[in-house]
C-alpha cells in the first residue's frame, strides 16, 4: 500500500496567517493526489483534486502543488471557518489511501 | 437536493453483523462510482471498498477482505454494506462517497475524486 505522511500532526495558527501543510508519498504517484477538509462531526470535503486543481465553489485562499512524492497544501490567509482537520489521499494505486491528518487550531 | 444519506448503523456484539445502506438523491447515481470509507473515533479516514457505476468491478480492502460485501441496486439509487463477523476494531463512522465514472467502449474507469460524501452512521461493536 502507498503510505502517505502528513506534516505536521498539528498546528495553531491565526487569522490571516499563512498555513502550509505538507504530505509525502512512500511511491512516486505523479499527481495522484486529492485534499480534503474535515470539520468537527461533519463529512470530509473535497478542496483540491488532482494535487493543484481548485474543486468548484471552495475559496481562492486553498491551494495545492508538488507531484511525484513531495506535495504542499496552503491556505494563503486563514478565516475563521478554515479551522479543521486536513486529509491528503492518493488514487495512483489501490487500496486508496489517506494521511493521518492534520489539524489546525487557534492560536 | 444532491445528497447522500447512510443509515443502518447502531450496537452489535462482537461476532455479530449489520446492513448498511447509502441513499442517493439528486444525481444521477448509475453515473457513479461509489465507496465506502470509515473513521474510528479520534482517528483518520480507511478507504475500505468500492464497487463500479455498473457494479462490474468491485474491491475490498486487505482489513476487511472476506468480512464485507459492497452491492448497490441503481434503480433503487442505492448503496448497501454488509458487515459480518464484527470486531471491536470495526467500531467506525461509515461514511459512503462518489467518485463520477467514465465510460466508453465497454470499458469504465473513475477519476476518484471523492466529491460527496453522507453524514456517516456509527457502527458500534461491544459486548
């Protein structure tokens, strides 16, 4: 199975801050790669597809880059409604496979 | 409303089983891939399973190979899971999504964007 590692497992940051998550694939898997958010009690939501492509309707501020194993998640200027719980998940190979997660609190 | 609804989740002993189903409405469910994906309290998301727009190709993940069966009925616009042999490790939020399938020439393939997903359903296994 791919494993793929998010970093970090957590962080805290503030309005307007600049956030970065980074995911790592143990294979290289092109740009197999999708984003998720996932708030408290609610469904994932797909926010980028494709490792860089915006999903229709979700905010300008999220974006996503890298390919092969090395890929970067950024929320430009972070709103109160971004704080989550972020997923990356590949589709290069089966079994589907998602990181552990990373969690953004306030700071 | 574009939507997916699961149900059928609850307590069940170890050894036991359980039906859950996946309700789909406005879309066009035969034009989908659908799965299932899980979620231990506290914990990240499994990918567990999926099956096939026409229910041609089906898969199961190594955690509950032989434990599980995934069908869906499209004129009924639904997704089932059949749970047996529960475990404690199995206790979850069972969430079911769609990923839109492609089809030309006989064959199929999805792009695996999991762009919907239901509120889940709690599976419970304890004694």
């Amino acid at each position: 199975d791919i494993q793929l590692t998010q970093s970090p497992s957590s962080l805290s940051a503030s309005i307007g801050d600049r956030v970065t998550v980074t995911c790592q694939a143990s294979h290289d898997i092109r740009n197999y790669l999708n984003w998720y958010q996932q708030k408290p009690g609610k469904a994932p939501k797909l926010l980028i597809y494709d490792a860089s492509k915006l999903e229709p309707g979700v905010p300008s501020r999220f974006s996503g880059s890298g390919s092969g194993t090395d890929f970067t998640f950024t929320i430009s200027s972070l709103q109160p409604e971004d704080y989550a719980t972020y997923y990356c998940q590949q589709f290069d190979d089966l079994p589907l496979t998602f990181g552990q997660g990373t969690r953004l609190d306030i700071k | 409303q574009v939507q997916l609804v699961e149900s059928g989740g609850g307590l069940v002993k170890p050894g036991g089983s359980l039906r859950l189903s996946c309700a789909a409405s406005g879309f066009t469910f035969s034009d989908y891939y659908m799965s299932w994906i899980r979620q231990a309290p506290g914990k990240g998301l499994e990918w567990i399973s999926y099956i096939s727009s026409s229910d041609s190709a089906i898969y199961y993940a190594d955690s509950v190979k032989g434990r599980i069966t995934i069908s869906r009925d499209n004129a009924k616009n639904s997704l089932y899971l059949q749970l047996n042999t529960l475990r404690a490790e199995d206790t979850a939020v069972y969430y079911c999504a769609r990923s839109r399938a492609y089809c030309g020439t006989g064959r199929c393939y999805t792009d695996w964007y999991l762009d919907l997903w239901g509120r889940g359903t709690l599976v419970t296994v304890a004694s």
